[in-house]
C-alpha cells in the first residue's frame, strides 16, 4: 500500500501582510502536491485575494469542517472560516480584527492536529502587535501554542536555513533582562533540545555548538564571566551526558565555521534572539524557516515577517523564492 502523504494545515497568516499571496503561490508550485496534502483554514475571500495579487490559481476542493475534508481528488481542501472577525480587513497595518483572525486560524490547526487529522501547521507569517492588540497575552506565538495544548515541556524557536539550525537560550525580552537569563540550566535545557530535535529531524550524528555571551568570548573574564562560570560548565555537564557539543565560541566567529561545505556543525545554540538572527537572515532571509520547537508535532512558518509595506503589490524581493515557503530543509522535523 502506497504511503500516505504528510497531512498539512496552512493557515493564511496576518491578512493585512504578504501571507495570503505566498500561499497562493506555494500552491501553484507542482511540487507542493506532490509532498503534501493540504488543508487550507482560512477565510475564502482572503485565500482569493491572495491568488489576485499573486496572479495565479489553484482548484481547490471545499469542506464543511475539518473532519469533512476529503483528499480523494488530489486538490487543496479549504474549510472556509473567519472565527469571530466580521467585515473587511485593512491593509498594511496592524489591528486587533487581522490578530483575531489569526488565532482563530491557529486554533482550529490546532485542533484539527491534535485530533490527528493533520500531521502538522504551517502559517503564514504572523505579527505580534496585531496579535496583541486581539488579547493574546503570551510574549510570542509559541508560547500561545504551549498554552492551548497545555504543555509543559521545554520549548525553543529553532531557525533552519540550509540544513544549519539556530536555537536559543533567551528570546523575546529586553536586552538588558539577558544577562540575568543566563543560567547554567537554561544552556543545558537548549543543548538538550536542540540535539533531540536534531535526531528527530534526521540528522543521525548531530554535531552542536554553542555561543559564549560577551565580546571576545569574555577574554577570560576581561567583559564578563559568563562563560567561565555558566555557559562552560554546562557545555561540559552536556557533554558528559553524551551529547556532541562544543564551545563556548565567540559569536563573531563561530558563523564562520557553519557555511559551505566545510560545515563544522550542524547547530549553533545562541545566547540571545539577535546573536543568532543576523547571521542566519544575512545567509538567506528569504529560505529560512522558523520551527516551533519543542511541541508535540511539527508548527513551522516562514523566518521573515509579514512585509505590511508590499503587501497587495504582488511586488517580490530580489533573492526572495518563488513561494516565501520553500525553503531548503533536507532534514525536515517530524513528530517521534
């Protein structure tokens, strides 16, 4: 018997952005029917606008509910749904109506995987203040889905670009609250995620670095002493363990060592947000992708964000590839 294929829910992301018209074009490449079956949640004038601006349709199939969806024919499912939002919604900006839709969107994906009719959830790009300005009151959208699946794991965003994956120790917070964040069991935790996500990935020997916080590594307590007396010792607690890791590197450096195909790693666990973003969206802003990671199953969305100031102009940016989604994961993340 032929394998069924992977089993996605796609959520349009922040409708006043440029996800609308990705996915028109993610389903307009043959090679997305060909890896997935889809199952599209979102408002059906919206998934039509995005076709318009992307000047390109796909058929699609309509179903009453997630439950409902049939994949017999080999086309897209859509459940039209719009949640609580009525009326039209603004372009360009932020607003509470485009954030509720978006969770609203989430929520049935959500729904819809953990009842096992989805394998996985891929969204659009989403943004935070719309978001916020709808009531969520987690920092960002992980941790939203950690609180409606009432997990209590460790989670982490991972970035994937090339095959290279990025976590990180501190993330959404001020710069000045990293420091403090710092701490021997937040390194080890990050290690430890990373590399199990690694092996759930597929990458049968993964190899992991880690970056130190300070200014030359801390030039041996010169700038601080945060890797002398945190990041070091958990570096080797993870070792101990058995986990393939090295480090602390200088974070101006170690993305040296990760490109090409001298690649030295395979991961690279920051200590900040930004410590790691720059270098990863300077190799490949557009091919990047950002992985929910930690979660019970795969929720992946594209690494850049919703472009409010194109959006509706069915503009591209140079370098950008033809879907916004296709990004280059030779080692895709797969539930265990």
């Amino acid at each position: 018997m032929k394998p069924r294929k992977p089993r996605i829910a796609l959520v349009l992301g922040d409708p006043a952005g440029i996800g609308p018209e990705l996915v028109a074009r993610l389903l307009a490449d043959p090679a997305t029917a060909q890896s997935a079956e889809l199952l599209l949640i979102a408002d059906r004038a919206e998934l039509e606008h995005g076709m318009a601006v992307a000047g390109c349709r796909t058929p699609y199939a309509l179903a009453a509910s997630i439950a409902e969806a049939n994949f017999s024919h080999g086309k897209p499912v859509l459940v039209d749904y719009r949640g609580d939002t009525e009326g039209e919604f603004e372009r360009g900006v932020s607003s509470a109506r485009g954030g509720r839709y978006c969770l609203d969107s989430l929520a049935l994906a959500l729904e819809a995987t953990t009842r096992g009719l989805t394998d996985a959830i891929l969204f659009a790009p989403l943004n935070k203040h719309s978001l916020h300005q709808a009531g969520m009151r987690t920092s960002d959208e992980l941790h939203w889905f950690v609180d409606q699946l009432g997990f209590d794991g460790p989670v982490c965003e991972f970035n994937v670009l090339d095959g290279l994956w990025t976590s990180r120790v501190t993330s959404h917070i001020a710069h000045r609250e990293v420091a403090d964040q710092i701490t021997h069991q937040g390194v080890t935790q990050g290690i430890e995620l990373i590399h199990r996500e690694l092996l759930r990935s597929g990458v049968v020997h993964p190899r992991i670095a880690v970056c130190g916080l300070n200014p030359h590594n801390g030039d041996n307590g010169s700038f601080g002493r945060e890797e002398i007396d945190i990041i070091g010792p958990a570096v080797e607690a993870a070792l101990s363990r058995g986990i393939p890791v090295e480090g602390p590197f200088a974070a101006d450096t170690i993305f040296l060592k990760v490109q090409g195909e001298q690649r030295q790693y395979d991961a690279v666990v920051t200590m900040y947000h930004d410590q790691g973003q720059i270098a990863m969206k300077l190799m490949g802003f557009w091919r990047g992708i950002t992985v929910q990671g930690g979660l019970p199953f795969p929720i992946l969305t594209p690494a850049h964000g919703t472009a409010f100031d194109i959006a509706g102009s069915g503009r591209r940016q140079s370098g950008r590839d033809a879907a916004g989604f296709s990004a280059d994961l030779p080692h895709g993340p797969r539930a265990s």
